[in-house]
C-alpha cells in the first residue's frame, strides 16, 4: 500500500477562500497481463484495490 498527501485549495472571486489538507492509503494489487490487450493498457499490471482517504484536522 501507499500513502499519498494532497492539499486542496478553493478560490472564490480570485481569492483563496479555504485550505484543506488530505491524507490517503492507496492497497494495490498486481495482475499480469495474460493478453495483449491488457498487456498494451496496463503492461505492469498494477490495480488500485482499495482506496482510504480522510481529511486531516486543522492544528
């Protein structure tokens, strides 16, 4: 699995209205491609399994 942090910003009239900073857990398999369809879309054969993702609490 992999941890990936990401901030978001919201504008309002050009102007920077709100910050929120967010955390997420990214489970991954792997799958080899077993056709040449598969293997030209996705020659790892990575997959997101699972997705967590929660905003973190303002300090």
């Amino acid at each position: 699995s992999f941890r990936v942090a990401w901030t978001e910003r919201r504008y309002e009239s050009g102007q920077l209205s709100n910050t929120e900073h967010w955390t997420a857990i990214l489970t991954i398999v792997v799958q080899p491609p077993h056709d040449t369809e598969r293997l030209r879309v996705n020659p790892l054969g990575i997959y997101v399994n699972a997705i967590n993702w929660s905003r973190e609490m303002s300090q």
